[in-house]
C-alpha cells in the first residue's frame, strides 16, 4: 500500500491555527516526507477563505496557489512526488491555460506530478469567485475531465461545452509522463463513475470503512461494465492521523486541534453521511497498534493508497513528529 502525506497549501484556520504554513515550513514539511520515504505529497485548493474561519481568526489564512507551490517543491527534493489533492475544476475557468501550468509543471519536476480534481468542499467559494448564478459544479468537473483528456491526448484539441470552450489548440508540449496519474475526488456516487469514465484514481475522503468496502465493491462492478481492469484504478482515500501513547490520549488531543474543528464543520457539506460516527470511528486515531489495525483493514476493504494523510497538530514540530511516527512505527508494518 503506497503511503503520502498531506501538505498543507490551504489548510491555515482549516485544519491548522493561524499562523502555520508559511513557506519554509511548507518546503520543510516536503523535504521530511521524502527523508522519511513518502511516496508524495498532497496540497488543495483554496482561493478565498471560508465564513467560519473568518468569524474564528482575526487574522486571514494563507492559501498558497498548489501548482505554482510545487514549483519550489520540486526544485527543493529530488524523489518526491507531489499531486493536488484536489485541483477545484469549478473555480478553474480556463482549462486551457490549467492543461499548460500542469504540462509544464511535469516538465520542470521531471515528471514527478499527479493530479486530483473535484469540485470543491465549500460552495461559498464557487459562489465568491462566480456570483453570476448556480451552476451545476458537477458538470464543470465532468467537462474539466473531457477538455483535459483532448488537450494532453491530442495533436490539436477544440471542444465546445457548456462551461469549457476552445479551438484548434496545439498545447505543446504534452506532459513529461505518458500519462499523469489522474485522481477524480469526491464521496458522492458520482466520483465512481467519473473515475471509471476518466481516471486512474479514486480520491475521497474519510470514508467509514464499511462504506468504502461497499464504494470498492461498485466501483470495481463498474470498470467490468467499462471493460476496464478493476485492478488498475487506485482506491486512494484521505484520511486524519493522530497518534498516542494510548487510545485516550491520542483521542484527548485530537479533540485540541484545528482539524477536529475542520472535520466537525465538514459534517454539513463533504462529511454529511457519517452520521452518528465520531472522528475516531473513521479516521486513524490511537495507539500505533490501533492505526496499524485500521489500515490495514483497510487495505483488505480494497484501499490501495493511503493518499495525502493529515496529521493532526498544532504546530509544525508536532507535525513532524507525527509524520516520523507513522513512517517509522505504522507503515512498516502494513501491506
């Protein structure tokens, strides 16, 4: 099972306080991913910040644009990979210009990119950056991934959508890799097809265990419908990590971080099927023994890559510290 790391772009008064990522500490957080052998890290996407967090934080997070973050990523580690987790198609309007950052961001890193898109956990943003009206988010993604697919795949590309639209273009030249490793985020049913239609991955997050083994199950159903190798798409969810010396403990001051909060305020969007479930049902939450237990159960449910996991902290030694665990006491010692 590959294993990575959550890098926090867009996570200050989200899941970390304010101040946390300033860019050193962006850069530091890579350099120990791959010092600790991460497979990749995982930034998202956020162009303004959320009502909740401007009513918690007198001060305004920093959001630092992904794509242009990996630039100095890349130049500051040598193995590294590093994916968007996820690129929000809908407050991408011109997916021209994102096709060019993306091929010339593989280019540059050596082809060390991978690339997740979705719509978006927070409609106040879409509706910050596109006031004009409700558009169907869902369709804007499904367009992303069609106008993506002509511009990477063909000489000369034009398309004509509702949302997406261009002529004759040469995007040149195409990506370092053959193909970049494509992830489709999301919880919704919809992200299953969607992955089946035009991915390599599947990318939700912190996802119940029973649900994902059911989600695994429909998936795989619908590649064999597609004529696709169930085999050959990722089952790559998110999930939060926090360990302790006991399950208490652990427990006890997750519930102090700024991603405890992040989670509970995703209950109304993102995280709305849960339920009743606590933040420690679903997540990696306790001991060593306890998380060793949980992903690997996970990994029997048909998971394949721990994608992008966000250690919860709050401050950046924590952080680390969280990640060397999980490195050196967890991953060892699941499949």
């Amino acid at each position: 099972m590959r294993v990575s790391v959550g890098l926090p772009t867009g996570m200050e008064g989200l899941t970390y306080p304010i101040p946390f990522s300033d860019p050193e500490a962006v850069i530091r957080i890579a350099r120990h991913a791959e010092a600790l052998g991460y497979h990749s890290v995982w930034g998202n996407d956020h162009m303004t910040t959320q009502h909740y967090v401007r009513a918690e934080f007198p001060t305004p997070p920093r959001f630092w644009e992904p794509l242009i973050t990996y630039s100095f990523v890349a130049s500051e580690t040598t193995t590294l990979r590093f994916g968007t987790g996820i690129l929000v198609l809908p407050m991408r309007r011109d997916i021209v210009v994102t096709a060019k950052q993306i091929a010339t961001l593989d280019h540059f890193s050596g082809g060390r990119l991978e690339i997740g898109v979705g719509i978006g956990a927070y409609r106040e943003e879409f509706e910050a950056l596109q006031p004009d009206g409700r558009v169907a988010r869902g369709r804007i993604v499904d367009e992303g991934l069609e106008a993506l697919g002509l511009l990477f795949g063909e000489r000369t590309a034009s398309y004509d959508g509702a949302y997406y639209r261009f002529r004759d273009v040469e995007l040149w030249p195409k990506p370092k890799q053959d193909r970049i490793p494509l992830y489709v985020g999301g919880n919704n049913a919809n992200n299953l097809r969607r992955t089946v239609e035009h991915a390599d991955g599947w990318l939700p997050a912190a996802v119940p265990l029973e649900r994902i083994a059911a989600d695994v199950k429909e998936l795989h159903r619908l590649a064999g419908e597609a004529g696709r190798d169930p085999a050959s798409i990722e089952v790559a969810p998110q999930y939060i990590v926090h360990i302790g010396k006991t399950r208490d403990a652990a427990l006890a001051r997750f519930e102090k971080t700024q991603m405890c909060a992040h989670l509970t305020s995703l209950r109304k969007s993102t995280l709305k099927e849960q339920g009743a479930l606590g933040h420690e049902d679903i997540n990696l939450i306790g001991t060593v023994d306890d998380v060793v237990e949980r992903a690997n159960r996970l990994g029997e449910a048909g998971v394949t890559h721990l994608l992008g996991l966000y250690f919860a902290a709050n401050d950046l030694q924590e952080l680390l510290d969280q990640m060397q665990v999980f490195a050196e006491e967890v991953v060892p010692r699941i499949g």
